[in-house]
C-alpha cells in the first residue's frame, strides 16, 4: 500500500493564501448572482421578443378563434403577452452555492408545460447550449478572480 503524504512548510503567507483560496471556494454568491441576471435577462426578453426560437423551442402560433379575439381585444400584443405580467415576473435568489429562478405567476407552469386540455407547450425556460456555456463561463472567470485573489 502507498501512502503520500504532503506538508507545506514555511512560507506563512502561502498558506494563508491557500486557506483563503479554500475558503473562497464554498463562496459563489457573486458568480451565481451573475447567472441568475444573466439567465431573468434572457427569459424575460429574448425567449418572448423571439417567440422561444432563440432557446431553440419556436412557440406553436395562436389558433386562428384565439388569435382574432386577441387582435381584437389586445392590439398589438404578441404570444404570451397580454399583460406582461409572466414576462416581467422572473426572479432568482443566489446563495453560496446554489441560485433558484422561478416564474412567479401561477400560471406560467401551464404555458410551459402545456395542458392536457389543449394548450401547448410554449417553452420560455430552457438551458440551451448557448447559457449552458455562459454559465460555464462565468464560473470559470469566478475561478481565476478566486485564484488570484
């Protein structure tokens, strides 16, 4: 059987720095912070502005009995927008080590899923490569400012 054994001998500062940078890698409020905007950005803007197209989930059109009475009594507004409530109710909290967004209407979940009654699925949550490797890249810089540190 091999046993290693290693000690840091000496150099005060170099140890305190290596605790320091222990410490600092059970912390990562700060890059999770970043993520949780990053991602409340693009689901409150581009997936609707794009209609889902730009997480890669292109939302079904309005059937057409829906879509008149909606022209009718919402000018203008586009799929999933009626009030922009849904829209503008993304939210996350970060903390150490772990961040949470969620849509804070009730009835987002039915959008998102679709219903058995009917309703499509009109996805406006999805971790697509794109934020995968944004994400990817946040933490990676949050690694190199702890390093450096």
């Amino acid at each position: 059987m091999l046993t290693i054994d290693i000690e840091i001998k000496g150099d005060k500062e170099l140890i305190a720095k290596m605790k320091k940078l222990g410490d600092a890698m059970n912390d990562w409020q700060t890059e999770l912070k970043e993520v949780g905007e990053v991602l409340k950005d693009i689901y409150s803007t581009s997936v609707f502005v794009t209609e889902g197209s730009v997480i890669g989930e292109s939302w079904q059109p309005l059937s057409e009995q829906y879509e008149f009475w909606k022209r009718k009594n919402y000018p203008g507004k586009r799929i999933l927008q009626r009030t922009g409530t849904m829209q503008k109710s993304y939210t996350y909290t970060a903390d150490m080590l772990e961040m949470r967004l969620w849509n804070e209407t009730d009835y987002a979940i039915f959008h998102q899923r679709g219903t058995s009654r009917g309703l499509p699925a009109r996805v406006m949550v999805k971790l697509d490569q794109t934020r995968k490797d944004a994400i990817v890249g946040i933490i990676k810089k949050g690694v190199v400012n702890k390093i450096r540190q």
